[in-house]
C-alpha cells in the first residue's frame, strides 16, 4: 500500500482511520503511483449518499505553490472562475450562479465575507490546503444554507511523517515574480506540528499588446500598472491524538496582503498619478476536539476569525501633491462555535445533528465625506467617514437521517434552518438517494432535491448609501440526478467517471442597480432558471513499471436563463443567459510520469461570457470572448542521500494567447516560472 | 482504456463543436464614415457601465431615421473607454469626455476619426470651449475647473474653489457673457460664476442640495434643477427643486418645490427656449413663465426608465433615452413636439447625454 | 361798430365750435378671469379624513362662476374648496373661472396620504391635577412672590395648607400663597391638598444690589449670552437648521443674531431667554430695544419679561416679572395660560396642542412652503412639553373674506413684534421697553432697580390660513441705554 492509496483512502474514509505509513521523504524518486483497485472501487460511506462532490487530489493541490486554489480550480473543475487579472480578485460560480451563491470553509468555519457573501480564492494559496472538495447544489446543505450554486471546503491535515521534516521551495518567475515556500514538521505517536509559510512578491507589471487603445495609430504595447502584489501567509498547527479516539486540534493562519488594483486597459491615466490598492490582513484560527467511538463520534469547534480590509484610492492633483480620495476599511471579528454529532444505529442507519453558530461585528467605512452641519446652510463644515457597524448572530442548525435497507440503496433526508440576526429562514429540507446499478463497474444512480435560501450580506442591508434592509433572502429550489462509474486494476488502470443532470430555480435573486442619485441600491428583482449537465472523468494508466498517464477532465453546459418579469418594455433579457456566465466550460489535465520524470499539460476553455443582459453578439466593444488556456509544466526529482531536490519549470499560456477573463481587464501571455524544491532526510542516521 | 478514450474524445470533440471560432480578441479595421453634413445629427453618449469600459457613441441621422451604433470604435478600432459622460460640439470637433478613462478624445463629426486627445484629468465630466485655444474642463471630486489648450493639448491652469477633493465637484458649464456659470453637484448645494478673463471665481450662489442641471432660457435667465440629495444622505436630503436665476446679479428670482419624492433630472429647453423639459418618471413640460410646476407629465410611458432627454434644437422635437435594465442597449424614443411617438431606435449601454451635430 | 361786430361775429363763432367735455373714461377691458395658486405651488397634501382648504387668489372675476372638478365630476362650484377624502391616493382637481369674458382653468394634485394609527390613549395620573412648573424659587429679602400650584384641573372645595419650615402659615381654598423674603436663608415651603402635596425651596437672597453690575467702557449694548431658546412649534422650526440639542438650537440662535436675521418663536409660549454683561438700569426712560419684523398690518407680538439676578450666579433662576404693555390689565388677556404640545407621529403631520382652558386645536403642516419633516422642536426630547405665559387676544381676520389676505391689526404699546407710534421710537424694526414697566403677580409695580436677563415669550395663539401660526420674531436685543 503506497502513495497512491493513502491519497485515495485519505479522502475517502474519515480522517482518524488512515494509513500510517505515507512517507515525507521517499528513496524512490519515481513519479510513477501504484494503482489500487479496491481502493478505486470501494464501497461509499454512508455519509456520502446522495452527495454530488468533486474532490481535489493531492497532485492538484501540490502541482506548484505559486498557485491559489482559484488556480487550481479552474484546470480540474467545470466550476467558472471569474479572474479579474493575474493576482486579483478571484471568484469561483457553480451551476450558473453567482460568487455570491458560493459558500466556502475551512476546518470547518464558513469564510464568506458577511460584508460581501464571496470569496476570493486568489487569496487562498494551495499549498495551504490539504483536502479541498466541491459539494455542487443540493450537496452543499451538508456544510450550510445558503450555497444556491454549491459549497467549497477546504481543510488542513496532519502531516503522517513521524519525525522532523522539512520542505523548502523556492520559486522564479517571469514579471519579478518571487514564491518562497517553507515547510517543517514534526510528529510522533501523540504529537503532530507543522509550520507553513509562504511569501509571494510579483511586480505583475507584463506586458500586453492592448487593443483597447491606439497610440499614433498603432495598438501599443502596454504595461499592467498598479498590481504589484506582496502576499504572505503563516500557518501553524498542532494536532494531539490520545490514540484512543479523541484528537485536539489548533490550526492557525495569518496572513498579509497587499495588492494593486491594475487599471483597466482603457484608462489613460499616468500610472504615476494614483495608487490604487487594498490591503488585507486575516487571522483564521480554528481549535477543533473530535472525540471517535464506534457507533458514535462528537465534533467540536470553536473559531475566530478576524479581517482587517483596506482599500485606497489616492490621486496626484496634478502638482506632485497626492490626496486621498477613497480611504474604505472594514474590520470583522467572527466568533464561530460548533458542535457535530454522528450516531450509526442498528439497521444501516445513521443520524447527524449540526449546530453552529457565529457572532460577527462588522464595521465598515467609506469614503470621507463632507457633511453640512446645523443651521449653517452654506459651505461645508464636518467630515465624517460614511459606513456601518453592525454586529449579526447567526445559528446554523441541521439534522439528518441517512439509511442503508440493502446493500445496494442509500437514502437520506436532511433539515436545516438558519437564524440571521432576528429573521429565521423558512425551513430547508433535502433528500438525497444512491443506488449501486451494478457492482461491475460501479455504477451508482444518485439524486437529491432541496429547498436553499441565502441571506442578504451586510452590505445588501446597510451598505452606505444604497443599502436596502428590506431585502428578502434569495430562495432556491433544486434537483439533480445523475450517474457515476468507476472500475480499476491494480497496477493498471483506474477509471472514473460521472454525469449529472441538474435543474435550478432561484427568485428573488439580489441585483444592484443604479438610482438617479448616483448611487446603486440592491434589490430582490430575478428568477433564474439554471440547470444544465456537469461531467467529469479521471484515470491513470500504466503503461509498464516506468510510465504512466493521469487524465482528468471535466465539461459543464450551465444555461442560466433570467426567466423573471420584463422590467422595462424595451427588455430584451428575458430568456437570456445571465451575464458573466459561461455556457460551457471545459478542463483537461493530463500528466506523464517517466520514473523521475514528469511532464504535466493543463487545459482549460471558457465560452463567449456575455456582458449584457440581452446577450448582444452585435456588439464590437461589450464581448469577453471564449478562451482556452494551456499550461504545462516539467518537473525531475533527485534523491541523494542528504536530501531530496526537485526541479519544475511552469511554461502558463504556452501559445502566448491574447485574451480577457473580464472586460478590458489585461491578463499576460507567456509567462515562466522555475522551482527548485528540497526535501533533507533527516533519517539519514 | 478504450471507454476512457471513447469519453475524452466525446468531451473534447463536442467542446470545439460548440465553439463559435471566428471570433478573436485582437485588432479591429477601421471604417470609413462620412455622414452629409447637410441637416441635423444626433450623437448618443452611451455611458456604459462603471469600471466595464464599454461606453460607445451612437449616431442618428433625423432625416433618415438611420442610426449607426459603436461609431467610434468602428471608425477609429479602439474603445471609446470607461463612462463616457458627455459630448460637445465646437468649431467642429466633437469633444467627448470619458470620465472613468480620464481622457477627452475630439473627433470629426463626419467620419468619427479621432482628431484630438487631451489627457491629464482624473475624472473629466464636461468640456467648454471658450476660444479655438482655450477651454474648461469640469471634474468630479475635484475643486478645480481645468484650463486646457485644445490645440497644443495642454492644461495650462486652473480655476480654483474653495471646495475640498473629496467632495468638491463642478459639472456642467452654461456661458453668459464672459462669465461661465457651473454646477457643484455631488455633495453640494452652489452654483459658481467664473470670470474666464481672470479664470477666478466671482460669484457663488447656494441653490439647495445637489444642483444636478441648468439651462439658459430666452429671457437670458438661468433655470437651475436640484436633485435634493438622497434619503439618509450625511449631506442631508430635501425635495428637489427648481430655480430661476438672474444670471447678472447672481440672485435666486423663483423656486419652485417639487413634492417629496419627485426624482427631477436633465433640466434642458426648447429650440425657442421658452419650454423647460426635464425628467421625472416621465418627461415634463413647463412654459418658463408658468406660475407652478405642472402636476401631470407631458410624455409617461410604463414601463419605461427614462434616463437621457434632449430637444431637438431645430424644431423642437423630443428625444428621450431608456436604459431598461442598465445592462443591455438602451432605447431612445424620438417625439414631436406634441408628444406623439416618431421613432424607437436602439443604441448602447446607459445612452445618459445627447449631443447635436 | 363794424369792428365791433366782426370781434362779436369771431367770439360767438368760436363759442359756437368750441366744446367742453367733464366725463370720466371707464371703458371695460375684456379680460378673462386670472388664477394663482396660493403659494405658487399646484401639489398639495393632506391627512385623509382630514379636509383640505384651497383658496387660490383671483383676479378679474366680478360676477363670475366658479367649478371643480375631479374626473369630470363638478365636486364645488365656491371659489374656495374645501374638499375632504377618506381614501389615500393621489387625485387631479381641475378649477375652471368663467366671467363673461372668458374661462381660465389650472390642476392641481392632491396627495391624499394614509392616516398613521391612533397612539393610544395616555392614562392621565393623578398628579396631572396640578403642576408646579418651578420648585426652587431665588427671592432677594424686601420682596415677596405668589407660590401657587398651576392648571388646576377643577374646584374641589378642599382647603390648600401651606406650611414654611414646618409651620402652617395658611389653610384657605386660596391655592396660592404669598411668601414674604424677609431674613436671608433657605425655607423649605410645603403645600398639601387632600392626598397631594409638594415641597418648594425658597432662598432669600441678600437685598436688591448686591449683585449689581454697573455697565463700563467696555460693556456691549447687544445681550452677551444666550440661556435658552424653546420655540412652540412652528413652520420655522427646524427650517433650514438642525438642532438635535438644547445647547445646538442656542448655537443657531447665536448664528442668526449674529447675522442679524430673525428666529421664530414658533406658536404659543414659544420663548427665548438672554442677558446682559452688566445690569441694565432702570431709568425710567426706555431702556431695552428688541429688534423684529414689524409689519403694519400684521402684529406677531411677544410678551416682554425681566429678571434680576437675586441669587448673583450669572443664571436666570430668579424671579420673572412681566413688562406689563396696553393689553395687559384686559379682560380679554389671560394670565397664567398653558399649552401642551405633542410630537408628530410621522413627518409631514401637524402638531396637536391642548390648553389649560380646555381648548385644543394644531399648528398646521404647511405643505407648499415649509419641507422639513417636523415642526416640533427636535431638541425637545419629551414627546409632549407644555409653554406658559401671557396670553394676548388675537386680532387676526381675513380681510379679503376669500382666505388670502389676512391681517392682525397691532395692539397699542408693550410687545415685540408689534408695530406702533408709542414704543418704536421712529425706528423701522425696533420696540422698547421700560424696566419701570415692571409689575408683580398682583399687578403692582415691581420697582426694579436693574435688571440683568430679558425673556420674550410668543403672547398670541393664533392661525391665520395659509399664512400658518403667528409667532414671534426676534432679530436682537439691546441695552437701548447705552446705543443713546
């Protein structure tokens, strides 16, 4: 039982039931993985019937550290990933939804911003994370409400290698790119520590022809400006395991941010008269107790989370002298507490109760602006920062019954309901069903239906000026069904596949929209009818003991159709797909280890995203135009005696493609970035 | 193996099938226009949607009933920019100001080809030509009125206030004498008098909260349209109001209150000047000597979000424009001066400012 | 002779042709009637159940018809509509004036906006049967002052026993009760009527004098300070301005005297109170000027009070006396009036007032003129608070009988606000007063030597249509002594 197996049963069977003997630091530098059949074709745990999930390898997650999980995300998943350039804001969409329909966690505590509902991804680093799945539409009640398109989860790990170990990589790249990576943990029968940290400095001033602009006639060739970034992020764990069933838990990361907002292509403005950039600093701290026996286990958590959010906006008045026109800071301070039992009656059955909950004090400003004051009504004579402070309790409560009659079905049904501030939602069932069609290939049917409801953020309610505390929560109704397989032989090939029909129904989905005073105001105004097929496929093959190839891939066809009431005579998006939402998306991931060896080739294509709501393909000005986008990466593993050395060279956009993610916001061509990575033995004596 | 290869070749072949191919990002021809200078013409400002960079100028042709859309990209083969917010004719260059671009391109008006550029602003609304080598450019959060030279495509001064960058502002320019009347909007209540002998402000008049519009009447009075903030504004709210203003002693002659709620904008006149039209929901009417605001619109239609109105200056006739939803083309609805329907026509995104050719 | 008969022949002839004419030209012009919106305004808004009046001013319309009409239906055919509706929507109401010359119409709107719901009756307590506006009272020895209970409720027969340091000094179905200030010192003064009672301090201060301060080179003519500013609402109220405490509304009065431009006393009992930075002497002449918009025709007038400072802290926590003005020994004039005033439950709505005499009635929300939510002094924290003082008689009429030409004719001497030949001195906007003019709870002259705080209080509880409330206005106070 090798490498490969330990992946698979790592992410398969529940987290104290693992193999032991996952080595750190490897005498065989082949990047050749042993196939297991019975691993490949095992049985489901009963906590996943029903459950439509993707979830990311290992190999995924490690392939290189100067990428987030949006990175990763958008070459091993048909989720879309909206990228607002190269290191910015980065949101990932399932199902034809919004980013904002996307819950996300980590060890367990919801991360959204309850200021904003999203999550950048660009701020994640993969080299964080070491179990990340995707729970797509109905699945993600299991995490929380409010995931109309799905949920992200994400989670750190123990490190199994007993011993002192060490990781150190750094990284070279095109754009004064610099990623610094270190490692080092250590781990005996009770004890586990690890300590990460990762420092990421680019000035991401490429260079790109822009069409945008013409310069004495000709398209220049133009800088990114404004976005440079300087990220870096500290994790610290510390894990006891009694070995009798109960393991402590303490992971913390903090992390430092800093980042230019890069200007539009369009913008004729110097890049020396402002400075446009925001700041970030978070701590996530998550103390966790999971106590095991074996008909019943107990989970519980307590978090914190707190952000400290910049953004500035400063300006040159044209004489050198530079004044601060936007100063926006927010501050969250998230208080999170969980508990999580699971009961295995006799009979197949299994009953989950959930209760979270998390306090957040959120207090947010904007712009300075001048006031009038008293009884002076000419002239200004105050300045005040114009935001919110709010603080808002909310309750997540959830029960489930799962049950097994035979050996082939699986059903389940769910209930939550969720308390924000003083609104309880309506309450939110969910049935889930799975059924082994045949043991021969594995082939399982599974289905699951639910209600969803998402709670407007902070901002929706308060946001100065604009907020709309009327706003009602968005409501979901959804169903999917879909079929998987998945057949092996040890030590030859392993195949999986799966295909899932969804169907989607979102009212009073929240859109801001402008006001004749100058401002926008959020309000309850779609109904959106999304559905579509998700497809996703993966296996190895070996060719003989020193070649093997890895494919996945993954293909979604996502309509997502504003089915709402014209809401003007002139409106034209009835029964047009919503803006920013590709219809297909694809991705192909394939690698070909040869011993020490490895050469990696990563795919992905995006459809024409529309930027209006009547889809107008007429227009010359208005199109993001569908995409792929080709990486490969080459990678040789050394072992010596004092240490293990390997090298990677990432070649990103290979064909040097000239393309937009979003409208006129520039992203780079060819771009390289060397690796060199040590790994000492500490064994050695 | 081959039920793997079967699938991929599946995936990707219906991948590329569904690909529209001929499409590129990449360089666009240029297309000659040239539209008879004979007759009027109507220039469109397409604002587009902020930090999206897609405004766009949009050309109608009253005599045909013609309108050509995206003509600046289409006869130059690069972006207009980001919230092109308003457009000015002067010995005849359009002058078009980009204000989230911060640049003002200046363009024949019969092939659309980009004649002038002048750069240097941070949020540029509107320009006023007061001599083939000099004009005023107003900004948004930004105190001053910048002197440029159209010619040599320089800002060679400034006329200062006494307003703060955060939130000082000045917008339109209306031209009286050698003076040069503007409006403080955002997060303001005056009108300023500038003097562009001495490029100095003279005179400052407060006229309520955020004056949002004026116009020059027959009379030679000045009409002025607050939009009166917004509800819970830091900067206070009140009803919107109209004024009339003697431009010369720089005094308020009349106000007129609208009700609370009213949400007036786009002050402008008539070709004889005697008529003041603006809207509110729909587009109304009022003869510049009435004794009250009307109290029933002169044009509504349901279902209708009225965002542009201008009036023909040649024979009065009414063009309003319909953003729909914000996101998609917008709609300009051409009208006698009776008010019957004439024409629809289809244009960019958030057409917000018109300009006569 | 033939000369003769040839001038004869010349004058007869030219008596003959000439003619002389004495007819006054009144030829008519044809003009079709004229219509003006009272207060330039076509939108109007009202409560509904509540009844709205419009009274537009016309012009040309001798022996003309008038017409409403609300969707073709005729709703009035008066000059002046009252109109009423129970249902809250918005209607169009087109007037139509025919003479025979010509018919003229115009619309207005009318708002017709929902009624909030009724706030539920407070209980009155009990202790609602008398009110004792003041507890600690600062008298200087020689003089004597009324201590009484206030808004009695009614006569119930029941003796009011007054004691001073523990000693029943009366017991009458008299509820007032002369205190004496004769030996420096603090009495504790105890009243008790059946079940009530209330304790009063009173201080006798040392001896008119003590805290006298002469005026020097340096002294200014103009009040030096503010103490309080509390108008009765008003449509000026909170206009332009916004005073959220008693400490901003006295910063805004400060602001706008020192603009020399006017604050509204709002309605009734509205007051204002200031003083000086010396004590202003009593000369016998006219001592104290207070600075209005006078109008002929239109009297706001204001009571004049006056305060010395018997205690010597700088505060007017002393006794009041009344400048007593041509009015003030009337029939007519009631002493010791009080209205009470409720906060508005939304904005938009007219503030509701009850007096001490029974009456009730609203100082009105004036739609066309005056936009601010409330008129209901925002630094009043209380939802109801209660002004008192001296009532005036109102003169206010409609002369022109069609509600848009009102007026209230001036009294004789003694107010502010109010324009006549005694007190004005040949100024423009000025009336001033006598310190001498002084008079105690009794109406016997007060013979204060000086005086060091001024108080103005709106005398009039009036309305007068469209014109709204009658309030006083006050755009300064002076030492008239030292500006001779």
């Amino acid at each position: 039982m090798k490498r490969m197996a330990a992946i698979i049963l790592l992410l398969l069977v529940p987290v104290l039931v693992r193999a032991q003997n996952d080595d750190w630091w490897n005498s065989d530098p082949s990047y050749v993985v042993p196939i297991d059949a019975a691993a490949v074709t095992a049985d489901r745990p009963m906590r996943d019937i029903g459950i439509q999930e993707t979830k990311l390898d290992t190999i995924a997650l490690r392939d290189n550290i100067a990428l987030s999980i949006a990175d990763v995300l958008t070459f091993n998943s048909s989720v879309f990933v909206k990228q607002y350039g190269r290191g910015s804001l980065s949101t990932i969409a399932f199902r034809g939804t919004s980013a904002s329909h996307t819950q996300v966690s980590w060890n367990g505590m919801k991360i959204n911003s309850p200021m904003l509902g999203m999550t950048d991804f660009s701020m994640i680093p993969s080299y964080f994370i070491d179990d990340a799945s995707l729970l797509h539409g109905s699945s993600s009640l299991s995490m929380s409400g409010g995931g109309l398109g799905g949920a992200v989860v994400l989670a750190t790990e123990p490190a199994d290698y007993k011993g002192l170990g060490m990781q150190a990589v750094q990284g070279i790249g095109s754009f004064g790119t610099f990623d610094e990576f270190l490692r080092v943990t250590w781990s005996n029968d009770h004890w586990q520590t690890s300590t990460r940290a990762v420092y990421t400095s680019s000035r991401n001033d490429f260079t790109y022809r822009n069409y945008n602009k013409k310069v004495d006639g000709q398209y220049p060739i133009d800088t990114n400006r404004c976005g440079a970034i300087k990220d870096f992020h500290i994790l610290q764990e510390v894990y006891y395991n009694t070995g009798h069933g109960d393991r402590f838990g303490m992971n913390a990361w903090y992390m430092s941010s800093t980042r230019g907002v890069p200007m539009l292509s369009v913008d004729y403005r110097g890049n020396q008269s402002y400075i446009n950039q925001q700041g970030e600093n978070t701590l996530r701290s998550v103390l966790s107790w999971d106590h095991e026996r074996r008909s019943w286990k107990l989970h519980a958590k307590a978090g914190y989370n707190g952000t400290r959010q910049a953004y500035d906006f400063i300006r040159d008045k044209g004489n050198g002298q530079m004044v601060q026109m936007v100063e926006s800071r927010s501050r969250i301070n998230t208080i999170y507490g969980q508990t999580e039992a699971e009961f295995f009656l006799p009979g197949n059955w299994m009953l989950t109760a959930q209760l979270a909950a998390y306090q957040h004090f959120v207090q947010s400003t904007d712009r300075n602006a001048t006031v009038r004051t008293g009884a002076v009504i000419d002239g200004n004579t105050k300045k005040v920062a114009i935001g919110y402070d709010q603080a808002r309790f909310e309750v997540l409560s959830y029960v489930s019954a799962k049950w097994q009659p035979g050996p082939r079905l699986g059903l389940s049904a769910s209930l939550r309901e969720e308390l924000y501030g003083y609104s309880f939602t309506p309450l939110i069932p969910a049935v889930y069903a799975d059924y082994l069609l045949s043991r021969k290939g594995n082939v399982r049917l599974k289905a699951s239906a639910s209600r969803n409801f998402r709670f407007p953020t902070l901002n929706d309610l308060y946001f100065m000026p604009g907020g709309n505390p009327d706003l009602k929560p968005e409501k979901g109704l959804s169903y999917d069904a879909g079929v998987s397989f998945a057949t092996a032989k040890t030590d030859s090939y392993s195949l999986e596949g799966e295909v899932t029909w969804f169907d989607s129904f979102i009212d009073d989905w929240i859109v801001w929209i402008p006001t004749f005073k100058g401002y926008w105001t959020p309000r309850n105004v779609k109904q959106v009818h999304a559905y579509g097929i998700e497809t996703k496929a993966g296996g190895f093959y070996q060719f003989n003991k020193d070649w093997q190839l890895h494919l996945n891939g993954s293909f979604s066809w996502t309509p997502s159709i504003n089915n709402g009431d014209p809401t003007d005579w002139a409106d034209e998006a009835i029964g047009k797909q919503l803006v920013y939402v590709p219809l297909l998306s694809s991705s192909v991931n394939g690698s070909l280890a040869f011993r020490s060896w490895k050469l990696t080739y990563k795919w992905c294509y995006y459809s024409e995203r529309f930027t209006t709501s009547d889809n107008d393909i007429k227009s010359k000005i208005g199109r993001v135009l569908p995409y792929f986008m080709n990486d490969i990466v080459l990678e040789k593993r050394f072992v010596t005696a004092p240490a293990e050395i390997s090298l990677k060279l990432a070649v990103n956009n290979i064909f040097n493609e000239e393309y937009e993610s979003v409208l006129n916001r520039p992203m780079p061509g060819r771009n390289f970035e060397f690796f060199l990575e040590l790994r000492p033995n500490f064994r050695r004596k | 193996m081959k039920t793997l290869k079967t699938l991929l070749t599946a995936v990707l072949a219906l991948t590329i099938a569904l690909l529209p191919s001929c499409m590129k990002y990449g360089p666009s021809e240029e297309e000659e226009f040239n539209v008879d200078p004979s007759g009027d013409g109507l220039f469109i400002i397409n604002e587009g949607n902020y930090m999206y960079g897609n405004a766009s100028l949009s050309y109608y042709d009253p005599a045909t009933k013609h309108v050509e859309n995206e003509v600046f990209f289409r006869a130059n083969g690069f972006k207009l920019g980001d919230v092109a917010q308003s457009m000015t004719m002067a010995d005849g260059i359009g002058w078009l100001v980009v204000n989230n671009s911060g640049v003002i391109f200046g363009i024949d008006p019969a092939t659309f080809k980009e004649k002038r550029r002048l750069t240097g602003f941070t949020s540029p609304r509107y320009l006023h030509m007061l001599s083939p080598t000099k004009a005023y450019v107003t900004q948004i959060w930004d105190p001053r009125v910048f002197v440029v030279n159209p010619v040599t495509c320089e800002t060679t001064g400034y006329v200062t206030t006494d307003m703060d960058y955060e939130s000082g502002s000045t917008e339109m320019m209306v031209a009286y004498g050698k003076y040069i009347i503007t409006n403080c909007w955002s997060y303001q209540n005056r009108i300023l008098k500038i003097d562009t002998s001495t490029d100095t402000v003279v005179q400052s008049l407060v006229v309520g909260i955020q004056p949002e519009s004026m116009a020059m009447d027959c009379n030679g009075k000045l009409w002025v349209l607050t939009d009166g903030g917004y509800e819970d504004s830091e900067y206070g709210y009140e009803a919107a109001r109209l004024l009339r203003i003697d431009p010369d002693s720089f005094r308020i002659e009349q106000t007129f209150y609208f009700p609370d709620g009213a949400v007036a904008s786009k002050l402008t006149v008539n070709s004889e000047g005697d008529e003041l039209y603006w809207l509110d929901t729909g587009v109304w009417k009022m003869p510049v000597d009435a004794a009250h605001l009307p109290v029933r619109p002169f044009i509504s239609r349901d279902g209708s979000l009225f965002y542009g109105l201008t009036v023909n200056p040649v024979n009065g006739e009414i063009y309003v424009s319909d953003a729909v939803d914000f996101v998609q083309s917008g709609v300009v609805l051409r009208y006698s001066p009776d008010g019957e329907l004439i024409d629809t026509f289809n244009v960019g995104i958030n057409p917000g400012n018109f300009c006569w050719r | 002779m033939r000369r003769f008969s040839s001038i004869l022949l010349a004058v007869t002839s030219f008596l003959v042709v000439s003619c002389n004419w004495n007819e006054i030209i009144h030829d008519v012009t044809p003009m079709p009637p004229e219509i003006t919106l009272e207060n330039g305004s076509a939108f109007y808004s009202m409560m509904a159940g509540d009844e709205l009046t419009v009274s537009p001013i016309y012009r040309f319309v001798e022996g003309a018809s008038y017409e409403w009409t609300c969707d073709g239906a005729v709703i009035s055919v008066e000059p002046v509509l009252r109109y009423t509706d129970t249902l809250a929507h918005t209607v169009f109401i087109k007037i139509t004036v025919t003479n025979e010359f010509g018919s003229t119409s115009d619309e207005i709107r009318v708002e017709v906006k929902p009624l909030p719901p009724k706030p539920d009756p407070e209980p009155e307590p009990d202790d609602d049967f008398w009110v004792f506006p003041q507890t600690i009272f600062n008298v200087s020895a020689g003089r004597s002052i009324l201590l009484k209970p206030y808004d009695i409720k009614k006569e119930d027969g029941i003796d009011y026993i007054w004691t001073v340091d523990g000693v029943q000094v009366q017991a009458s179905e008299v509820s007032g009760y002369v205190f004496e200030a004769k030996k420096e010192g603090s009495y504790e003064v105890c009243v008790t009527h059946g079940k009530l009672s209330q304790t009063l301090t009173v201080n006798v201060c040392p001896a008119e004098g003590t805290y006298y301060r002469p005026a020097t080179s340096s002294s200014v003519s103009e009040i030096s300070r503010v103490f309080e500013f509390t108008p009765a609402p008003g449509q000026y109220v909170n206009e332009d301005y916004t005073a959220n405490t008693p400490e901003e509304a006295i910063a805004y009065v400060n602001q706008r005297f020192s603009e020399v431009k006017y604050v509204s006393l709002g309605g009734f009992g509205g007051c204002l109170v200031a003083g000086f930075d010396h004590s202003v002497d009593n000369t016998g002449e006219f001592e104290i000027g207070i600075v209005s918009h006078l109008s002929q025709e239109y009297t706001e007038a204001g009571v004049v009070w006056v305060m010395q400072d018997e205690n010597g802290d700088g505060l007017p926590n002393d006794t009041w006396y009344e400048l007593k003005g041509s009015d003030t020994f009337a029939d007519s004039t009631i002493h010791d009036y009080s209205v009470t005033y409720y906060r508005p439950s939304s904005p938009g709505m007219s503030v509701q007032w009850t007096d001490n005499q029974g009456g009730s009635g609203k100082v009105n929300y004036m739609t066309a003129y005056h936009h601010q939510d409330y008129y209901y002094p925002l630094w009043i924290a209380e939802d109801r608070y209660t002004l008192r003082g001296t009532r005036l008689e109102a003169h206010n009429y409609d002369k022109s009988g069609k509600g848009t030409y009102w007026v209230n004719p001036p009294y004789g001497w003694g107010y502010v606000d109010n324009y006549n030949e005694v007190d004005m001195l040949g100024s423009k906007d000025t009336n001033h007063f006598k310190i001498s003019n002084a008079v105690r709870y009794d109406g016997s002259p007060a013979n204060l030597k000086y005086i060091d705080f001024v108080k103005v209080q709106n005398a009039l509880n009036a309305s007068s249509g469209w014109l709204g409330e009658v309030s006083t206005e006050v755009c300064g106070i002076f030492d008239h002594n030292l500006k001779k």
